[in-house]
C-alpha cells in the first residue's frame, strides 16, 4: 500500500492490520553504534497499550515487541531495524455482522471505495492498532534525539470538553513526572477528576469523548526545517494528522494568531533572545532553539454503542448498534502516539541537517 512510509534521512515503514498476525514497523537511516534494547521501545509501548485505562478497550494486547534485525550486542549497526508486535488477543468473530455493513466515522466506505475490498474485522490496517508500530519506531528515534538534548513531552490537556485552565496550567511544573500522576496524562488532578467522571458517564451512555493533546519540546536546536515544500512545522503538522483520530492540528499561537495585530504577535528579539513565542518556537519553517509548542485535536472514537445510521456495499440503509471491545476516547492512549510521530520528524530533522552546510572542525 503506497503511503505506509514517512520521513527522508530516518524513514519509518509501518505494516500490518488490527486483527492479522502482526504489526510492526522497519526503521532506515539510523546510525550505527546507538545503544539500544527491546526495554527501551517496550516502555513507551506501556504506555499505548490497551486494556489499562478507563478510557480504554478492554482487548488484552501484552504488546510485546521484538527486534528481528539491525542490532547487534546492544547497538544499532546501521542497518534496517526490524520489529514485530504480535497480536494475541484479537477476536474477529465479532466482526462478522459488520462484514457488508460500513461504519459510521471509520475508513470502511473510503477504503471500500479507494481498494473495491476492505478488512472487516476491527478496520484492517485503518484500525488505530497500527500506531503500536509507530510508538515503537518513535522510540528508536527518542534515542536518536536524546543524544542531542531534545526531550519530547505531550500531556492532555483537554477530554470531553474539559479543560485545564490557562491559569492553572501556567503554574504547572511540566515534567514527566507531573504528566504521569494519574492514568489521563493529565498534568492537574482536578481536572483529570472531571476527566474521570467524564469519561464514566460516557462508557455508560455507550457514546465516546474527543479532546486535546498538548505536546512541548524542549532543547531543539536552532536551524532545523527544509524549506520551502518540507518546513518543519509543515512535517510536524503532516505526522501528526496522519494519526487516524487527528482532525486539527496548531502550532504555537494557532489560530489565536489570526485574532492578533502584528505588533502582538510578532516575537520580538534583544541580546538575550526572543521576548515571546507566539510561533512556537518555529519562524521560516525553521526551528528558533525555544520550546516547539504543538496542540492536536482527537476527535471522539466512532465505535459507539448508541444506534447509528448507515448503509451497507448493496446500498441499503441500515440502522447498526455497534458491540465489542472499544475505546471511550483515544486520549490518553494517543498521547505516545503523537510523541512518536514527532521524534520521528525530529529525528528525520536532525539528520537532514547535517547535509545543509559545512561545518568547520
């Protein structure tokens, strides 16, 4: 399938569908001599995995991953890096009914209307089961990032149409400690209570929930970006709506910007550096050295048990009540799922820069 590939310099190929054998990722373009282990990746696969959150699908997927190639006595050696993630607790059986029937907010019709055939059973490859293989793969891209100071950290910062308050958030010390106190990656505990009963009320409803992942990072270089077709902040936006519940994606001010004069907006410079960061941290497509700031819109999961309106590849209108195993929301599970696809792009980054100028010894 053309499109399962992403990046230049440090590119990632995921395969696989929800409820075939496997999943898996191959990583090209990282250098050899990294130190690396199946610890590392599994980790942050940890924190993706369903079955943990009470936000989540109850399908127990251990997720366990395995490095089939490109490592050699705990280093990379600059070759393809192969992983696999088996699926083990998939049931298709329970698709069965859907087999002719498209459901409502999925990629049934379009990939029915793009191939002439599609995967029924959880989606095939449309089905969020995939980004495994990109947390996977964005973990090896972290240890490429961590060797140059760059620390990626993403948080929710609203579900359900409940939101940290600006103000709150401004006192926040934001570290993974902070983000990682309670089960929604929600740096504030008051608001991941609301979140909590939010997210409580709507299971029971047999509806689902959107929100806002906030994602920072910290320590980027000045000088990343390749204009003009593959600016940074084009590259950060493309990967980031490449995730399947991602509708919206705002870099720095976002849409406040266009609400502002130019004498607001623009980050002003002295000899110390920049007096704001309305643009979050990117100007020209280039990264600025300040914090990279991202927001990410999720939409609510389409798996809902409340009656829904449909047709099926006769044409037919159909009424269907969707049973199963699914999630409430995609936050917070989608949370490492946009931090891997940005240390990809930054990842990717780092090394088409060491192609733009000479540099001297």
């Amino acid at each position: 399938m053309a499109g399962s590939s992403f990046g230049v310099l440090f590119r990632v190929t995921t395969w696989g569908e929800s409820h075939g054998p496997a999943v898996g990722a191959v990583v090209e373009g990282c250098p050899a001599g990294l130190e690396l282990s199946r610890e590392d990746i599994q980790q942050d696969l940890d924190r993706r995995r369903p079955g943990l959150l009470p936000s989540a699908s109850p399908r127990r997927e251990e997720d366990q991953v395995e490095i089939l190639s490109g490592i050699f006595e705990g280093k990379t050696t600059g070759t393809p890096i192969a992983l696999v993630i088996f699926n083990r607790d998939q049931r298709s059986g329970e698709y069965e009914e859907l087999r002719d029937i498209f459901r409502p907010g999925q990629g049934d019709y379009t990939y029915f209307q793009k191939y002439g055939l599609r995967d029924h059973r959880g989606g095939g490859r449309s089905s969020a089961r995939e980004t495994a293989a990109r947390v996977a793969a964005g973990a090896v891209a972290g240890k490429i990032i961590a060797r140059a100071g760059i620390e990626v950290l993403g948080y929710t910062r609203a579900l359900g149409g409940i939101e940290i308050p600006p103000d709150t958030l401004a006192n926040i010390p934001l570290n993974r400690e902070s983000i990682r106190q309670n089960t929604l990656l929600c740096p504030d505990e008051k608001t991941a209570t609301r979140m909590e009963e939010a997210l409580r009320e709507a299971r029971t409803a047999g509806d689902s929930l959107g929100g806002i992942v906030e994602i920072i990072i910290r320590g980027c270089p000045p000088g990343l970006g390749e204009p003009v077709f593959q600016k940074i902040d084009a590259d950060l936006a493309f990967a980031l709506m490449s995730i399947g519940s991602v509708k919206a994606v705002e870099i720095g001010g976002g849409f406040a910007l266009a609400h502002m004069k130019g004498s607001e907006a623009n980050d002003q410079m002295n000899r110390n550096g920049f007096l704001s960061n309305h643009t979050g941290g990117i100007l020209g497509g280039i990264t600025t050295g300040q914090d990279i700031l991202l927001r990410v819109g999720c939409k609510p999961i389409p798996s809902i048990s409340l009656p829904q309106r449909t047709i099926d590849q006769a044409g037919n209108e159909r009424v269907i009540t969707l049973e199963g195993r699914h999630d409430v929301s995609s936050l917070p599970r989608i949370v490492p799922v946009c931090e891997a696809m940005s240390k990809i792009v930054l990842a990717d980054h780092l090394q088409r820069q060491r192609t733009a100028r000479w540099i001297s010894e």
